[in-house]
C-alpha cells in the first residue's frame, strides 16, 4: 500500500515539477516575446494624422482651407447581390459615374475605393442606404474658399493632402504637422474599445501669407482684362513692398482653379513669375543707367551722339525706332535710345558691367519660399563679345524671371539695397502663437544710395509727357518707371518674327517708394511696345491699389466715370465654387439655404446680418462645419457654425 502511494506521490511530483518546469521556461526564456504576443492580440497602435492647416493672406483672409471629408470604400466580397442593379441610385447619391461603381464592384481586390473625397453630408446619404459591404471613414479635403484667386502661389494638394506646388509645397511639413500615436485595447473582433495615451492630440499649423487679397484680386482682374483686350497669350504682374521685398500680389494669366488642378494644363499652373525666363529689353536700360552712374562713366546732363538711328558695331548694327542725333543721357532714358545706351555700356566694360548685374541679383535665383525658381540666363564674361557687352545693354542676350527684374526695381526703390523677398509672414499654431517668421533679409548694397536716388529721378522723366511710358501716369502722384519691348526667342534658335513680350516696371511714389509693379504681357496681338500694352494695365493697377492701401485718396468722380468696371474697386471678398462638389459661401437666394464653409467668423456674421440669419458659433478660425437647427421657443431656424482653424473638431 505503501509502495502505491510513493508511487503515486512520485509520479505527481513529477508532474508538477514538469509544469513548474514549464511554467518556468514560459515565465523565464518565453516571457517577453509571449508577452508581445499578448499585446498583439488585445492592442492596437493607432495613428492620429491632424487636419492639414490653413493658409490665410496678411489679415486673415482664408485662402486654403482643410475640411471635414469622408472616404466612402467597398468590400466587394460583403457586397449584396442585387448591388449591380443599385449601382445607378449609390452613384447619384455619391455624384460619380455608374461606370465607376461598375468598375468597383468588378474588382477582385478585397477592398476598392468609391469615393476618396466624399463630403460628409454624401456619405452620410450612402451610409443610409443600408448596402451592406459599404461604408466610410473620416478623413479630409483641400477646400480653397477664394477659387482662382492666388492659385498659383497657393499651389495645391494630392488626394492624400499632400503639397504638390506653391506654398502648399514649400511649408508642407508645417502644414502636414506631427501625427500622434494611440493605444487602443481591442476585442474579441478585432474592434477597439478603449484609448489611451492620447494625451497629446495632432496638430497641424497654419500658414499666414505676405499676399493682400484685395490687391490680389485687383492685380489678376486688370491683368485677365489686358490680356483679353489685346488677344495676349499670358501675362504676369508682380507687386512688391521695396522696404521689405514682400510680395504684396503675384498674378498670372492663364491660371487655374486649385480646388481642381487636374482640369487645367500643366502651363497654367506653373508659377511663371519664378520658373520662366525672358529677355527683359528695355526694362534693364534702368539697370545699365545705375551701374554706369555708380562707375561715373556717365553723367545725366551729358550728350551722347544717338547716330540718327543707326549704330555699326562690327559686323552688326543696332537700330533705333526713331533716328536721334544728340541726347542728353537723361533723354536717352526717356527716348529709350538702343544706341544711345550701347555706347554707356560700351565705356562700363563688359567686367564691370557683369559685376553690377550679378550685384542686382541677375543669374541668381531671389531664394524666395516657393518651389521651383530658376535662376535665368547669365554668361559669364569671358563669353562675352563686343557685340553681347551691346545688346546686354539694351535688354537681349541675357534672360531674366519677372520676379528677379522686379526684385531688381526694388533695391533701386530701396536705396539701392538688395533684399531676399518672401511670400510667407509667418508661420502659427491653431491658439495664434506663431512657430516661425520671415523678417525682411539684407543681402547687399547694389549701388550706392545716391546712385539709387538719381536714378529713380531718371526713371520718372520716362513717365512725363515725351517718355515712352507717358501712360502709366497718375495725377498727384509721382511714378518712376521704364518701358520694355523685347522679341522672344525660338527653340529652334534665333528671334521670333512676331512673337513679344511688351513689359513695365515701375516705382510709387518715386519720392517714398512704397510699391514696385511689374507687368509683363505675353504675344499681345494689338500692339507690340511696352508703353502703349503694359503701361496702361500698371496705372490701372497702381491707382487702385494707392487707395486700398491708404497712401492715396480715392480718384475723383469724373476719372473714374471714364474708366468704367463692372467690379468693385477693393471687392468684399467671398469664398467661390466652381461646381457643387465644392461648397460655396456666396448669400443664398430665396428659398436656397445659405453656406458658411470656409468663412471667417466676422465675415460669417456679416453675412448672417445680410441675411438676416440667426447663428450659433463655437470655435474659433473659419467655418468648417455647419447644421440648421430651430429654436425650441419660436421654431426659427439656427444655423450652428464650427469654426477651426485647421479643420478639427468636427462634431
């Protein structure tokens, strides 16, 4: 009996020194990859992307916007029988072809896509459908409030909110932010049910813009109507504040509208201001003028022999469009004498000459915070015959982007200091703290500040009555300013027999400068020079932005009779759409509903004031939600507005 019971015993301490083996080895040598596992199983990493940020212009105007959004997916394998036969009524309810929910349901992917960039009120329709094997997920979508206006600054953005071009680009990591990881405790089935660690929520930050939207808005609407009315091919026009080189607008025709880059052609969104180059003809005689004053080989009361119009300079000859004889060189500014400029440019020396355009900033790119500049075209010295140091001088035979001629206005405007201009002011979280600024950044001393002065006053005789660019002038206003005609040159080589590029640039008020304006008019059709295409659209612009910014007064009733316009002077800007697909904040109609999306509070307010609407608001920032709710008491409508800076708190 005995003999049994140590047998049994025995046979029981084994066992139990096997599991206490076991249980050792599980604890000890497995523990930590068993652990793991453990943790595998019960959690789940989740990675919180934040809404990409706004973009706005110097006061707080939106330009770019991220807005709530659904992706709207299928499991095809889940997806009812009868789905082909609703596929016309989900299409309908997602403004999408039935084509492509064919397409869908015929994948054998697991997982297909219907709609990435749904709205919410979209999917929500979807979801109440009741189709089983669809559904949806939060995400977001690019929404640019002002349409067209600044599209080629702003750039845009992919369907994964990624920066493609502009600023949209150039500040994305800013924009994007930090995403933030969470850990979810999950089920059974794989759902989570419970967070932690999420202490900490994404944020993204927001782009403020040097950009004024109203001087935006005039600069695109003066330059679309120019281009127009001469039949040009496209056309260009910068701003700029000399004492700072920001850029105060930058216009371009064609351009697109960002909320759909894909419809318009890759010319129309490239930012031609920083990527294309030109021949700047006669604009560049005010920088040949600086650097010959600044070397003292010229003075402005002396005369130059203009050759009565024709100029042998070896094997070639240069030609004036007027045969002068003796001009002071004041006048040869003026009268835009090729010849009279070739024999100053001729003393300077091509060394010298070179040095003072590398000084203004010439074969070099500006560095300013867009994607995509290039730095022209500038030989080096060495490569340079009598006859490139000639026509150098006058504007051929050396290319320049809009922005570095501009730029080059400005260190004249500036004292003859060369600035790096910028297009973002500042960089801020969603409470208002700003994280990063541009400030304005010395490069050099061009000329000296004396030169800049004299040359300036040159510049404005160019403007007077007998200068070739007698049109951009404004009554009570001192302009300062240089016409520019240059030929545009073939691929195959050589000059176009037709092709132009008619330009003006100009200083105002010459005597404390506060704007440089630049225009430049792609093929017009109507004319070819300067002075009678691109100087009329620079008054225009000129006169209308002295006022919106305060240095002049509004022009008097009888001059503004004689240039009429069907647009406003400074407009109340309001977010456009191009199709429904978009939201659109323009005031409803009678019996349509009014949309707030994209809206700053003031301007939500003003326009519920128009309306006559009564809102509720919480957050702060820009409209990105809104829900019509009635009044408990009086049964009127609410409208309950959400307001992010960044698109977050949707609810």
């Amino acid at each position: 009996m005995e003999k049994r019971l140590l047998g049994a015993g025995g046979v029981v301490g084994c066992g139990l020194l096997l599991v206490l083996l076991r249980l050792l080895y599980l604890v000890v040598v497995q523990g930590d990859e068993l652990a793991r596992q453990a943790e595998s199983q019960h959690q789940q990493r989740l990675t919180l992307v934040p809404r990409r940020g706004a973009i706005v212009d110097r006061s707080g105007e939106p330009l770019a916007l991220s807005i709530p959004a659904e992706a709207v997916y299928l499991r095809p394998r889940k997806a009812p029988s009868d789905l082909i036969q609703r596929a016309s009524i989900l299409a309908a309810t997602l403004n999408i072809s039935p084509q492509a929910v064919h397409r869908s349901l015929a994948s054998s992917a697991p997982f297909v896509w219907l709609k990435r960039q749904a709205t919410v009120q979209e999917a929500a329709q979807v979801r109440a459908l009741g189709i089983p094997g669809i559904d949806s997920m939060e995400t977001q979508r690019r929404f640019y409030p002002q349409g067209t206006l600044a599209a080629p600054v702003l750039g845009f953005t992919n369907i994964d909110a990624q920066g493609l071009e502009g600023v949209e680009r150039a500040y994305d990591r800013d924009l994007r932010g930090e995403p933030a990881e969470i850990i979810g405790e999950r089920d059974a089935f794989g759902r989570t049910i419970l967070t932690r660690g999420g202490e900490t929520s994404p944020r993204a930050l927001n782009v403020r813009l040097t950009v004024d939207a109203g001087l935006q808005y005039l600069a695109e609407r003066e330059l679309a109507r120019a281009v127009q009315q001469t039949r040009a091919a496209a056309g260009t026009v910068i701003i700029l504040d000399p004492r700072t080189f920001a850029v105060l607008a930058l216009a371009q025709v064609p351009t697109f509208d960002p909320n759909f880059p894909a419809r318009a052609p890759a010319e129309a969104r490239r930012n031609r201001a920083v990527s294309d180059c030109y021949e700047p003809g006669s604009t560049l005689k005010g920088i040949l003028a600086a650097a010959a004053l600044d070397a003292q080989v010229v003075r402005p009361e002396e005369r130059i022999f203009c050759e009565l119009g024709s100029y042998r300079v070896g094997r070639h000859t240069i030609n004036d469009h007027h045969g002068y004889g003796w001009l002071t060189f004041t006048e040869v500014l003026q009268k835009s004498s090729n010849i009279g400029v070739a024999k100053v440019g001729e003393r300077l020396g091509t060394e010298a000459y070179y040095a003072y355009l590398r000084a203004f900033g010439f074969g070099r790119i500006t560095a300013i915070d867009l994607p995509g500049e290039i730095p022209g075209l500038l030989s080096p010295p060495h490569a340079w015959s009598r006859i490139n140091l000639v026509t150098i001088s006058f504007g051929q035979g050396i290319a320049v982007t809009p922005l570095q001629l501009a730029c080059a206005y400005a260190a004249l405007a500036n004292d003859g200091v060369l600035m790096r201009p910028y297009i973002v002011h500042e960089v801020f979280d969603a409470e208002g703290r700003v994280v990063k600024a541009n400030s304005p950044e010395r490069l050099w001393q061009a000329v000296r500040t004396d030169t800049a002065r004299q040359v300036v006053g040159l510049l404005e005789k160019v403007v007077e009555k007998g200068g070739t660019g007698w049109r951009a002038r404004i009554e009570g206003v001192r302009v300062a300013g240089k016409t520019g005609t240059s030929q545009k040159v073939n691929p195959q080589g050589g000059y176009s027999a037709r092709g132009r590029i008619a330009s003006f640039v100009g200083i105002l008020p010459a005597d404390q400068p506060r704007l440089v304006i630049l225009v430049a008019i792609d093929e017009p059709q109507t004319g070819v020079y300067g002075g009678e295409i691109a100087a009329p659209v620079f008054h225009a612009i000129a006169r209308q932005a002295l006022v919106h910014l305060g240095i002049a007064t509004r022009p008097p009733l009888a001059e503004q009779l004689q240039e009429p316009t069907a647009l406003p002077l400074v407009p109340s800007l309001r977010p456009v759409a191009s199709t429904s697909a978009v939201s659109s904040s323009v005031p409803a109609a009678d019996g349509e509903e009014p949309n707030f999306i994209g809206l700053s509070l003031r301007a939500a307010r003003a326009l519920a004031q128009r309306e006559r609407l009564r809102v509720r608001t919480s957050g702060s920032g820009y409209v990105v939600h809104q829900a019509k709710q009635h009044d408990q008491e009086t049964g009127q409508p609410v409208y309950v507005l959400t307001l992010s800076f960044t698109g977050e708190g949707r609810p």
